[in-house]
C-alpha cells in the first residue's frame, strides 16, 4: 500500500470514527432501554461503506480509549496497516500499525 494510499485510508476511517462519536450519545440513550448495545458504522477504511454493527457499550469505551484502536466488520480489515487485536459479536477490533496509519489515528482521535 502506498503513503497516499494509507493516508485515504486514515482518514476514511477516521471520519467513520467520528461519526461514532457524535451519535454515541443517542445510542447510549437507546442502549439504555434496548439491548445494552450501540449501533455503530464500520469504521474501515472503505468509503462506500455503509454497514452497521451493535457493540456493547462497555466494549465501544474500551476500544474509544486507545486512538489506535476502530470497530470494523469482519472482512474489512487491512492487513498491512492494522492488526485484529480482538474479536466480538459481528465485529472487529483491529490496531494500526505503521507510522503513517498510527500519526493520523493519534492526530484525529476524537477524545484527544
């Protein structure tokens, strides 16, 4: 994969990052009185996109807490820029890897 190419990437899953964050607090009101799940996008770095997966809230602030971390459907991983670190119910967890895919993670972590 080339650095331009990488960059696209980072920043597709970026954005897809920060859409979860920005709806996170309406799933946490839905999960509160559903099924104790938010529903997120895949944050992979695939711009069209659009698939859906239901995280337990506890598992989605634990991924949150490491920039480095994104939600994603199995499937979707990229195997030379990210690592799967783990697996849940419909999705993965997988961690950047590279110093291009690791700078923009760092650089657009919404909780940073």
């Amino acid at each position: 994969m080339t650095e331009r190419h990488e960059v696209e990437v980072g920043k597709t899953e970026a954005l897809f990052r920060e859409v979860n964050e920005r709806i996170e607090d309406l799933n946490r009101g839905l999960a509160s009185v559903s099924d104790g799940r938010m529903h997120v996008v895949c944050e992979c770095g695939k711009p069209e996109c659009a698939e859906q997966v239901a995280v337990p809230v506890a598992n989605y602030e634990q991924i949150r807490s490491d920039p480095m971390e994104f939600i994603v459907i199995p499937g979707h991983e990229i195997p030379s820029t990210e690592t799967v670190v783990a697996k849940g119910d419909g999705y993965l967890v997988v961690r950047k890897e590279g110093d291009v895919p690791e700078e923009i993670a760092e650089a657009t972590d919404p909780r940073r």
